[in-house]
C-alpha cells in the first residue's frame, strides 16, 4: 500500500490526535466547568489563556477552526476570541529528509529530476501543509505546497473535538445555535485537504479576475501536482504589512486592489474567498512601485447560491433606502428563520456594522479609533445582549464565511489606514446586478474550472 493511501485517516493517526486534543481541551473544560459548579463565573481571562495555551500546543488545523471560530460574533465568549486570534498557525516545519520522503510520495522516485532546483527549506508554512521554492526544467520559479503527513486524521480528530469548544460556550448562556456552524466549518476545512480540488479554485479565480490587472493570480502546474502536492508559479511580492507607512495613496491602491479581490468574484459570480489572512497576499510592483495584490492561496473558497447573492444586495439596498421589506426579504434569502420585528432589529445591528462603509458616499476609512483586533467586538457584545432574551438564533451556514471574510477584510483596511469610497467601489462591482447574470457567469466559470456540481 502506498504511503499515500495509508495516510488516508488512519484511525491511529486519528486516536493518537484525539488524545492529544482531549487531554488538553477536556481539561480545561473541566475545570471552568468545575468553576460553575461551584458558582464562580467561568468567562475570565484566567480561562481564557488556559483554553488557548492547550490548543496553541497542538497546531495543526485545530489552529484553524479556533481562529474561525473566534471572529464569528458570539460562537465563543469575547474573552475566548481574543486570546484565539492570538494563536499562530503555523506547525514545525519538516525537516529535509522528511520533505524528501514526502517528495517521493507524491511524484515517485525520480522527483528531484522534475526540477531544475528545489529547496529543501519551507519558504512558508501553514496549518496543513508548508511551500517550498523550486525551478521549473525550463527555468520558471515555482511555489510547491506539500501537506503535512496525517493530515485528514487530524482534520477528521480536530472536528470532532469543535464540539467541546462550542459545548463550553453552550454552557455559558449561548444565545446563537452553533449546529449549522460547525457543519460549515466542517465541510470547508475537510475541502482544503483535497490539493486537487484547490487547483480548480485557482484556475476559476484566474477566470474570474482575468479583466482585474490589479490582482495576480497563480497558474498551477497540473503535472507537478497531486492531492497533497500543488505546485503553481511563484509570484514576487512582499508583504502587505511592509506597506503600512507607504504614502496614502500606496496604501489606497493596495487596499482598492484587495476591495477587488474580494467583493468582485462574489458580487459577479458568487465565489469568495474565506481566509482573509494577510499571509495570503503579498504586493507587486511595477516600475518600482506598488500596483497591486498576489493572491497566493485557494484553500478556503465558498461557492454561494446565486440567491444568496442576491439576499446580499437586497440587504445593501434596504439598509440604504430604509426599505424595511427588502431587508426582511434579504434575511429569508439567506435562511434566518422564525423573523420578528426584534430579531430584525437585532439583526441590522450587525448588518449595519458590516454594510457601514459601504452604505455612505464619502471618503472614509472603515472604521474610526478601533485597532484590526477589535474590529466589530463592540457590535458583537451588543448583538449578543439583544438576543440574550430572545435567542437561540440558529445562523444559515453560508453565513458563517461571508460574516468571517467581511471582518478579515476590514481588518487589513484598519493595517493599512486606507481611506476610500467604499461606496462607490461596492457600487462599481453592482452596476447592472442580477442573480441572473450572476447565475450564468457562475456556470461558466465552475465549468471552465472543472467545479461544476461543487
């Protein structure tokens, strides 16, 4: 049997992984619920550190689903967030002979003789896999991610154990049903597994931001690339956080280039990615100054119902023209159930904060006084007083990436201190909308991707 398929979850990779994620968050569990019983409160700091302490010695994909869950308004107590978007996901690299053996897994014996150069030192790393740099046999510069080993075990241990972190918040008066979250969650982090399914994903991007000069994108090289391998061409760039004492309008271009990113293949073709992280771009220049964006990585992308795309102009129009029968249409779109008038209410506390920027025709930055970390916490705790006497409100689960990526984005335009016209970008990206349009583009797309059906 092949390494390969060997690795396919195995179930002691899985025990081993479930003894390791148990033994640190279970305790913890235990003692916060050991507080309660004894009729202290178990939301503090002190707990807090301890949750993310255990979790922050395991790495992995764990890292991942904490620091999704954390930006998702009250999933986990405000306390917990903050000291889950704390946590680095990043695991040990692998070391030289290891990579070799991993090599050798996925292109057979004669690898090395594939490439012109490969470095056996990870260029980056991630939380399921780590990039190396390579030389293609005709002298292209390449990007080769290869995932860590047992990988799908511990995704497989790691979702199972989601339900601790969200039993301990259920415990607390939780006032948001978490059910449809986790499967969300779930079903994405099990998807960026598949290396094969995340070249599609970079093939439809290309696609869909071939007329968006401002935003590069990767091709991949389909024979050096596998489920766990892919390989795609190196884009030179540097970090956007190396651009956070630019002129302002370096700064503005960088973030209008990212505003693109983001809301263009979504309000087109209802596509967007779900990991904002800043590692997932760098900056290129041209002429020696900075143009726009490298968009680097394709793992955590959401294809969306085109009604769903729909629901979200609507929800933009309402709150824009005080339309109050379009934003309750919006909300049943996107499958907010049982709708009272103070639910709705509840509701566009948080929508007003997300479509906020977007909603007024002047100059601005996204948010004024408040620091990428706490962006949208203060909404967050008021949402969360609202519902405390009405809830549980069970979330849609397409809601759960759409709500995550917003706040990702509004955290690099807080990095970078832009000040633009959100409302006219966002008006830009809208002009002649229909789910129509969007319906058609989407086929497409994922069929020139080989996506279609996902």
């Amino acid at each position: 049997m092949s390494e390969r398929d060997s690795e396919a979850n195995r179930f002691s990779a899985r025990a081993a992984r479930y003894a390791r994620v148990g033994a640190n968050v279970g305790g913890v569990a235990a003692r916060i619920a050991g507080t309660k019983l004894f009729g202290l409160e178990g939301r503090n700091a002190t707990n807090a550190e301890a949750l993310a302490k255990a979790l922050g010695g395991l790495k992995g994909p764990l890292m991942k689903v904490a620091q999704l869950v954390a930006t998702i308004p009250d999933v986990v107590p405000p306390e917990y967030a903050a000291e889950l978007q704390k946590l680095q996901s990043e695991a040990p690299p692998m070391g030289a002979a290891f990579v070799k053996r991993r090599m050798q897994a996925e292109l057979g014996a004669n690898w090395r003789e594939r490439f012109r150069e490969f470095d056996l030192k990870p260029a980056a790393a991630a939380s399921l896999g780590q990039v190396h740099r390579a030389t293609s046999q005709d002298g292209a510069p390449l990007a080769c991610k290869l995932q860590y080993p047992d990988m799908e075990s511990a995704v497989e241990a790691d979702i199972a154990q989601l339900e601790i972190l969200f039993g301990l918040h259920r415990r607390m008066g939780a006032v948001i049903d978490t059910s449809e979250i986790a499967k969300e969650i779930s079903a994405r982090v099990r998807e960026e597994l598949d290396y094969r399914r995340e070249a599609k994903h970079a093939a439809l991007y290309q696609d869909m931001l071939a007329e968006t000069p401002e935003v590069r994108v990767p091709g991949v090289v389909a024979e050096l690339s596998t489920r766990r391998l892919l390989t795609m061409h190196w884009l030179d760039g540097d970090k956007i956080l190396a651009h956070k004492q630019a002129s302002q309008e370096v700064r503005d271009r960088i973030s209008t280039a990212m505003f693109r990113a983001w809301w263009r293949p979504f309000s087109h073709h209802g596509v967007i990615h779900g990991d904002p992280h800043l590692g997932n771009y760098t900056v290129f220049q041209e002429a020696g100054e900075p143009r726009g964006i490298n968009l680097l990585d394709y793992g955590c992308i959401r294809i969306f119902p085109p009604s769903f795309v729909g629901g979200v102009v609507d929800l933009y129009r309402g709150l824009l023209e005080g339309d109050e029968t379009r934003v309750v249409h919006a909300y049943e779109v996107w499958g907010f159930k049982g709708l009272t008038k103070e639910l709705i209410d509840t509701l566009n506390i948080w929508a007003r904060f997300i479509y906020g920027p977007l909603l007024e025709d002047r100059t601005r930055r996204i948010a004024e006084g408040v620091s990428p970390a706490e962006y949208g916490r203060k909404q967050a705790f008021q949402v969360h007083s609202a519902l405390k006497a009405r809830g549980p409100v069970t979330v849609p689960r397409e809601f759960v990436f759409m709500d995550r990526a917003a706040i990702g984005l509004g955290g690099v335009f807080l990095q970078l201190d832009a000040e633009l016209n959100f409302h006219r970008l966002f008006e830009q990206e809208i002009e002649d909308f229909s789910v129509a349009r969007v319906a058609g583009a989407q086929e497409a797309a994922l069929s020139a991707a080989g996506l279609a059906g996902a």
